[in-house]
C-alpha cells in the first residue's frame, strides 16, 4: 500500500513539474520611472526571471526579448498594446508576458522602493495577475539588526520575493472570446481641401476560428460606407474623394461577420478645409511718395487676421525685375518677424530702388495665401545741388536735392577762405535761397561754403565748395562743375 501511496505522490509531482515548465513567460525589461521615461533597471529584469526559473517556468531570453522590441520599434516599457501582445506570442511563443515598472527608489532619507508587476496572458491580451508593493528600510526590523537591508540593492529582492509569492498556482495558457485585432490603421492625410484624394489603410489580426469576416467597410462620415480591398492577407484600403462640405469627417472601420456580428472600430477624423490663411505683411519704413522707404534694415513682420497652423511658408524679396534679393523658406510656424539689412545674396549692398516682399504660406490643407509688399530702398546719401546768382546788393545761393527722399535736415556755413564765418543758416525745406552780401571789393578772400544734408531715411553727405564766386562765373561761361568741389559720404 505504501509503495503505491510512493509512486502516486511521484507521479503527481511529475505532472505538476511538467505544467509549470510547460508555460513560457516573456519578462519584459522592468521599467524605472526614478531613471526618467526611459528609465530601465536590468538587475531588477533579471532577478525576475531567476525567480520564475526557480519556480519551473520556462524564460524567454532578454536578449531575443530587446531584439524583438527593436524589430517592432518598442521605445516604451511598462506596457503593449495588444497586436504586440499577440506577436510576442507568434514570434517569441511567450505564454504570457510580465511587465514591472519601478514606481519609486530612492536612498535617502531612508532607502524606500516601490513597484508594480503585472501579468498578461498572450493569447487573448488579458491582465491575469498584478501585484502592487512598496517597502521602506523601517519596514524591516530584525533581531538585534541581523540581516536587515542597509540599501536599496538589499531591499528591492525582499520587495519582490513578497510580490511573487502571490504569484497564480495555476495559470490557463488558453483564453476566452480573443477580439479581433486591428494591428495598424492609417489615413492618408488629416486635413484636405475638397475633391482632395484622401486613404486609408488597416491591418487587422481575427482570432483564429472564432468570428469569420465576411465584409471590410470603412465608414466615412455619418452614412458613406465604402467597401475595402484586400491588397495582401487581412491588410486592406480604400481611396475616395473629400466632399466640398467644410469641417470634421469622422472616419471608422465596419467590420461585418458570417455569424451576423458587427464590429465598429473607430479609425479617426480627417478635416476639410474650404479657406486660405487670412495675413498681410507690415513692414517697418518711412511712408515716402505711396512707397514704404528705408535705407539699412528693414523689419517685417506678418499679421494674422485669423491664425492657424501651416505646413509650410516661403519668403522671398526681389527687384522689379524679378530677381531674387534675398529669401527664405521653411516648415511649420512663421518666425514672428523677419529682417532684410538691403543685402543682395552674395551679402554686398542691394542697389538704390523698388523692390517686392513676397510671403507665401500653406495650410495643413494646402490652401496658399500670398501677401506682398513694395518697399523703396535708398542707402545712398543725398546729392545736393547749389547754384549761385548774382543780385543787386547779395550773391544768391540757391541749394536743392536731385533726390526724390525729402531731406530732414540742411545747413550751410559761409565762411571765408581764411576760416572767419560770415554767415550760417539751417532748416528743413529745400529748394531755398541763400542771401550773401558781397564782400568788400578791396577783401581778396575767397568765399567757401559747407553745405550738410540728411534725409528723413537718415542718410547724410557734407559737401565743401572752395570759391562760391567760381559757381557764379560756371554758370555764366562753363557748363562744367569746378575741380575744387570736394566730397565727404558722411558727416
């Protein structure tokens, strides 16, 4: 009786040994949330699975576990979505999967580590079993101290041998009703204008003899359903034309089954976008003659009138001729200002004259707008003009400006050749006239003049005439300007 009552007990435990090591379970690298969001602790990963190997469970390897997270662009621990869940159970041929995330670690004031473990079962993506701990150094108290952690290296094994006693005696491998899977849906594009062509794409996993598809619709809107094709095994897509009503088109897949089942997934919305963006330019000049004028830099800026996202924008400045001064183009927002310093592309100074900013934005819809502005760039600085006339009792000097930029500011300073000021004057308005009296006909000195000019842009030029009385006989005999002129840019 006895030896019968032996082989039984072995036979049991044979069994019992033979359904732990039947079951396979993927330990994900445990996520540590005190590292940061991409925080992971190895040593943690690894003491659990040597736990699950001591309880007869067999343990996928980290390394085709990492392997397969590249392969799948995993960058998240913690947690799958389930078409990942079930390819762990295809490619890796995981039982079920445990992911732990490290909820707190810390060594001071006093060594302190919390966590969370949590089990899936792979083939029908359902939590079977978690465990949440935490545990602190004062937690632990021991006779006359033996044995008690001194850090979180000792105290994070204690955590999770208490975690994993709760761990399922039995773990049913085959789950209940799985769900269809869809792996992967994607539209072609979330905004558009209308008769834009927009798609979309689906992969979907059914459960194997479960619910048999019979029919693929995508639900467009609230009552345009539109039959999909299948390009390759359970992938499918569609293709349709937006319609000219603006806003939100809700967008959603239809499953119909031979069991009389409909399944309805939301896929996501897609806009029509009827308008352009609304902006204008402002530009920053002096308003001269119907053109806004500068002479150095000139700021830009763009005006919203309704704002929104873009896709893409351009900004380029160019002469009347067309050619490109100066440009610029991007992705995404509008700097909020712009600046042009009158440079032409290879960074020398942009000739005095017209020119045209041109800005271009695009909507996420493609919708364009482009706003220009002309503008009048004069660096160069005035050219004064003087002229002088005898009268009865004065000499005449008459001063004016070939520019068409009014002129801010002027002044002369008459003088004689040895320095000694006989006359100055200063004002706004030009032409003026400028009254001399003649200098006694027994005073040889010759008469000078300094002529200085700014305009309202800011450019200034002095301007120094040896002998005013040459002027005078110039106009009368020679219609050339004297040699003795001399000219200083600025002043």
């Amino acid at each position: 009786m006895k030896r019968f009552l032996i082989i039984a007990l072995l036979v049991m435990a044979t069994l019992i040994a033979s359904y732990a090591q039947a079951v396979t379970v993927a330990v994900f690298p445990v996520e540590d949330l005190s590292e940061g969001r991409n925080g992971v602790n190895f040593t943690l990963t690894d003491f659990l699975q040597q736990n699950l190997q001591e309880k007869g469970i067999e343990v996928i390897p980290t390394d085709r576990i990492i392997s397969f997270m590249s392969r799948n662009r995993i960058r998240w621990l913690g947690f799958l979505g389930t078409s990942h869940i079930y390819q762990v159970r295809d490619d890796l041929g995981a039982d079920f999967i445990l992911f732990g995330t490290v909820s707190q670690r810390q060594e001071l004031p006093l060594a302190a580590f919390g966590m969370v473990l949590t089990l899936v079962r792979a083939s029908d993506a359902r939590t079977v079993w978690t465990e949440v701990g935490g545990m602190s150094k004062a937690d632990i108290s021991n006779f006359l101290a033996i044995d008690e952690p001194e850090s979180i290296d000792d105290l994070f094994p204690v955590l999770a041998q208490h975690l994993l006693s709760s761990w399922p005696d039995v773990l049913e491998v085959t789950g209940q009703n799985p769900c269809i899977v869809v792996e992967t849906s994607h539209l072609s594009s979330q905004h558009v204008k209308p008769g834009d062509e927009v798609s979309c794409s689906v992969k979907i996993r059914p459960p194997a003899g479960v619910e048999t598809i019979t029919q693929v619709l995508l639900k467009v809107g609230e009552d345009n359903y539109l039959d999909m094709v299948e390009i390759s095994p359970n992938s499918y897509t569609v293709m349709w034309s937006a319609p000219d009503a603006e806003g939100f088109q809700p967008v959603s897949l239809v499953l119909k089954c031979q069991s009389g089942k409909t399944f309805i997934y939301f896929v996501g919305n897609y806009q029509i976008d009827t308008h352009s963006p609304k902006l204008s330019l402002k530009v920053a000049g002096k308003q001269v003659n119907n053109f806004i004028a500068f002479n150095d830099r000139l700021p830009i800026t763009p005006i919203w009138q309704d704002p929104e996202p873009l896709s893409h924008w351009s900004l380029f400045i160019q002469n009347m001729g067309g050619q490109v001064m100066a440009g610029t183009e991007n992705k995404g927002s509008l700097p909020k200002r712009f600046v042009w310093k009158g440079q032409r592309p290879d960074g020398h100074k942009a000739e005095d004259g017209i020119y045209e900013i041109v800005l271009t934005v695009w909507d996420r819809a493609n919708n364009s707008t482009v706003s220009t502005q002309t503008v009048f760039l004069k660096s160069n600085p005035p050219v004064p003009v003087i002229n002088a006339a005898v009268g009865n009792d004065n000499l005449i000097v008459t001063m004016d400006t070939e520019d068409e930029i009014p002129v801010d500011y002027w002044s002369a300073e008459i003088l004689y050749s040895d320095g000694e000021v006989l006359l100055q004057s200063q004002g706004a308005d030009l032409p003026v006239d400028i009254l001399i009296p003649f200098p006694s006909p027994s005073d040889s000195r010759k008469l000078e003049a300094i002529v200085c000019m700014k305009d309202v842009l800011g450019n200034k030029v002095q301007k120094k005439i040896d002998n005013l009385m040459q002027l005078v006989n110039i106009e009368e005999e020679q219609p050339e300007p004297p040699k003795q002129q001399e000219w200083v840019p600025e002043f």
